[in-house]
C-alpha cells in the first residue's frame, strides 16, 4: 500500500467531495481527514478520549462547511455544558480552513472509560451551529440540547430541529501508530430540488428520501476511514444503481488558524488603553495565548 502523503489525491485524505442525486432530489458530502486531523489533535495532549471527541467534530466541521457556497462564508460548531468534564468545544470551517479547541477538566479524563457516552462527557448541554453569510451579513444560528448517544447523532438532530431537513449522517474514526483518520457522509434531502432556496413541505418520510436513507445507512465505519477506498468508490459502492450522480470535488482541506500578531494587534486595539494597560507584564508586554494552535504571541504595547 502506498504512503498516506502519496495517496492523498487518490483516497481524498484532507480533501471534500460534494455529489448530488437529481432524481431523488438529494446532496451529500464525503470527506476523510489524515494529515490535517493530526496537525490540529497535535496542538494539545488531550486524552484519548478528548481527541475522538474533537475528531469526531472535526469531521462534522468540515460535511457541514462543504454546505456553504462562498469562501467567506463561515459554519462553527460550539458545545457548552454545565455538570460535565467538558467546559467548551468549539470548531470552525472558512474555505476548506479547519480549526478546533476543546477546553475540559483534565483530572476528572483520566476517570473516563475509553468509550464515554455523550452524558458523561458534556452532563446537560447544549449544542449550537452557525452559519455566518459573508454575502448578505447575516448569521442563522441553530441550538439544541446535546442528545444521542454520539455527537453525530446531535448534529442529526440539529437538522431535523433547527433546519428541518431530514439528514443522515455517518461517522468512522481509527487511531493508528500512523495518526489519526476520520471519515464522514452526510446525506440530505432537499424537496423539489430547491437547494439554497426555501425548502417547503418537508417530509421525513418521503420515499425519494427513505430510498436514499436506506443506502447510505449501509456505509461501514471502516469504509470511511479506509485508505484503499477512494472517496468516489464509496459514492459508487452506495449510489451505482442510480440513474445519475452528479460528483464536484470540493476544497483541499487543512489546519486554519487565523492568529498572527496583526490579528491581535487590531483586537487590542478596541480595548481601550487602561484596560491594554492592566494586561501588560512588567516588561509592558501582553502575552495571548492562542487556544486553538497552542502558540504563545508577546504584543509589545
């Protein structure tokens, strides 16, 4: 078998692919992360369990970011909890740019199994999505408790509740002596082909839709993750009887933090200046500590 790095084209490490189904008035996306998981799992020792979590988010990240339309646009995903071991997770997705941060208790991980259930990772919470249109300015911002036994099925839930388009979604993670891979589908269906309009007499039971429901279902884990497996086998594997499937590849993904010291320059400079004066250290430097990197910055003030 070939090299990660050298299969990256042919597998679709790091990389989207949008499809569409006419007939059955559907879209997905399938994309399997590699190299650019690692980068950002790197940028902390989280536990086990921690990191599965925010790959598993990750991967959500980026089948909901191939979602929008305009480089600009942006979709982050956020979990808060109250009672939980996990303070915040948040991810977010720009022109194929991922980045992730899951801030936790790090005494109470090391009492966890190595499959925790949602419950004992977030306690009462709450997840919420946004979608911030470059376009037109505006932001639609969707919140639901964190239920299901998985984040996965959270983020089904957030469709069937905030958007109200039936969606499923699958997800496959392996930690290796290689990294880290995770692979994910997500299949909707958009009633009259009105993709990017509105979407009028949803019904999750329609039979274009339960047709489609039930083949994708049929996706294993392993497939997902499967380097062997090129992304556009696994469309064909599950959609070759299909009449047509229309298939776009999407962005080349990779780590995106957007932190520099320009960037938090500009931000400290709406702070006003008795405020910037009581975050100096005795040297007149403002020290920022970049959560989702790891990267420490000194701003001279």
């Amino acid at each position: 078998m070939a090299t990660r790095n050298s299969q990256e084209a042919e597998t679709g490490f790091d990389r989207i692919l949008r499809f569409t189904i006419p007939d059955r008035e559907c879209r997905g996306r399938i994309v399997r992360l590699g190299p650019t998981l690692d980068t950002i799992l790197s940028a902390h020792d989280y536990a086990p369990p921690i990191k599965l979590l925010l790959a598993e988010a990750l991967v959500l990240t980026a089948l909901m970011g191939a979602l929008l339309k305009d480089d600009q646009d942006q979709l982050t995903l956020q979990a808060q909890t109250k009672g939980g071991l996990i303070d915040l997770l948040v991810c977010d997705y720009r022109a194929g740019a991922l980045r992730g941060y899951v801030q936790h208790d790090v005494d109470k991980v090391a009492d966890l199994g190595a499959n925790p259930d949602l419950d004992a990772l977030f306690g009462y919470g709450f997840l919420a999505i946004t979608f911030d249109i470059a376009s037109s300015g505006q932001r639609y911002q969707g919140v639901v408790p964190m239920e299901g036994n998985s984040l996965s099925a959270a983020v089904e839930a957030y469709f069937a509740q905030s958007e109200q388009v039936p969606t499923l979604i699958r997800t496959g993670l392996v930690a290796t002596s290689n990294g880290c891979v995770g692979g994910g589908l997500l299949v909707q269906h958009l009633p009259g082909g009105e993709e990017g309009r509105e979407r009028l007499h949803v019904r999750l039971d329609h039979p274009e839709w339960e047709h489609v429901a039930i083949l994708a279902q049929s996706i294993r884990h392993e497939e997902l993750t499967d380097p062997a497996i090129t992304l556009e086998a696994m469309i064909w594997r599950l959609f070759h009887e299909e009449r047509e499937v229309r298939i776009d590849k999407g962005e080349h993904l990779s780590r995106g933090c957007r932190c520099s010291e320009q960037y938090y320059e500009q931000v400290l400079s709406r702070f006003p200046a008795e405020d910037r004066k009581d975050m100096r250290d005795e040297r007149g430097v403002i020290l920022i500590d970049c959560a989702f990197c790891s990267k420490e910055f000194a701003i001279q003030d």
